[in-house]
C-alpha cells in the first residue's frame, strides 16, 4: 500500500516543526537520508536564561487538524535561503530550531506550535484524538508545522547544511540519554500511523539536537496541511 505523508509548511525548523488545512493530504515521503550531527550550537540556542511570554494559536487558521495549545510562533518568515525560529517555554521545554534552504518564492509565512498532550493541550479532530507516538521510552514533546502560503515547498540541500533541525531543552531533564524522532503520515486508507526518522540523536544535560540533512524521497511542504512530529527518548 502505498502511503503518504502529511505535508505541510514547515522550517527548518531550528523546532520547530516547528518543523499545517483543509487542503489535499500529502504523499509521504520515503525515510531516507540521513540524520546527522548538529550544525547549530545548542549553547547559542539556549546561553539566555529569559524566556518570552507564551504565545498561543490553538485555532484554526493558523493551526488546522488537530490544534496544539502549547507554544505557538504563527509568523515566521521562510525565504528561499531559510529561516529560524524559537519557542517560548512550554511545560518546561523550550523548541528552537532552523529551515535550511528551500524552494520558496519571495516569502512564505509558517506557523509552528507544540504541545505534551497532557492536560488536553491537543483537541480533537472530526471527533478523533490525536494518535499518540507510542515509541521506546517516552515521547514528551510533539510539534506541528503549517505552511501558510499559497505555494508549495521544498526543501533543497546544500553543503553542510541541515533542511530542518530541532534544538530541544526540557529544564526537568530528558526522559532519556538517547532520542529520535517521527512524523506522522497517512496512509491511502484514512489510517493515521508514525513514520520514525532513522538515526539516534544523543541528549547532552538536558539538551537534545535532531538534525536532517537529506531530503527525504518526495518530501514537500504543501499549503495549509499539517506537518506533525514527535520526539522520544530512552536510556539503553
């Protein structure tokens, strides 16, 4: 069966995903390429102890689907040479991350938001909840990416250089020493299941960085469709 991807606007997310609609689902694109090391400093990401005021935007636009009342960034401007973004701390984690180099024409506006899905901070869809990640160890963080402009997308690589990446602080501690991440896809028959990322990323202190080099076979960021991740980690 051949399944596809829920695509939707989403940076470099540099979070988000962070790194979103009514529009047509996505084609799901294959899980290939590889993870790779961070390009960004987690320290630079995270060397000032102010956080900014929460901002939310759980309603649709700018959120479509399932709407997350964690923290919200709905107005981060994409460029064809990328764009980053950082979250205000939510339930103790902070999502900072960077789009790298994409297809964008002028300039296009993504809205990324996170949520734990504890305390009902993700709603319903259609009546349906939101799938869980149920992964090894623990998943503590989800986020969702939604491009909000008329064009599609897509992600072009170059050098060095990550197409998304996520830096994530959680001031409690990370459920674990090792963590990965998925996105979740939707398959020809309407079944909602997760697509896990190959690569292990290893958490330093409470930090962990989750970087993508590669573009992944027929990935694109489509117009208001939701792009969801999550993130688990573990102990060997």
């Amino acid at each position: 069966m051949r399944s596809h991807m829920i695509r939707a606007g989403i940076a470099a997310i540099a979070a988000t995903v962070a790194l979103a609609a009514c529009a047509s689902h996505g084609l799901v694109p294959s899980s290939s390429g590889g993870l790779g090391q961070s390009a960004l400093s987690p320290t630079a990401l995270n060397d000032s102890l102010a956080q900014p005021a929460v901002t939310t935007c759980a309603k649709t636009p700018p959120q479509y689907w399932w709407l997350f009342k964690g923290s919200c960034d709905p107005h981060i401007t994409l460029k064809s040479t990328g764009a980053s973004f950082k979250l205000a701390q939510y339930d103790s984690i902070t999502v900072n991350g960077s789009i790298g180099k994409n297809t964008t024409k002028g300039m296009a506006t993504i809205t990324l938001a996170d949520a734990t899905d504890t305390n009902g901070d993700i709603t319903k869809w259609k009546g349906k909840v939101f799938p869980k990640y149920l992964a090894r160890g623990k998943t503590f963080i989800y986020a969702v990416a939604v491009n909000q402009s008329t064009q599609t997308i897509k992600p072009v690589t170059g050098g060095n250089k990550p197409i998304l990446q996520y830096v994530i602080t959680d001031t409690k501690g990370l459920p674990g020493k090792s963590c990965g991440v998925a996105l979740l896809t939707e398959e020809t028959n309407g079944k909602f299941v997760w697509a896990p990322f190959p690569g292990t990323f290893t958490a330093k202190g409470n930090t962990v960085t989750i970087t993508q080099y590669a573009v992944p076979h027929g990935f694109e960021i489509p117009p208001k469709t939701p792009l969801y991740f999550g993130v688990n980690c573990w102990n060997a």
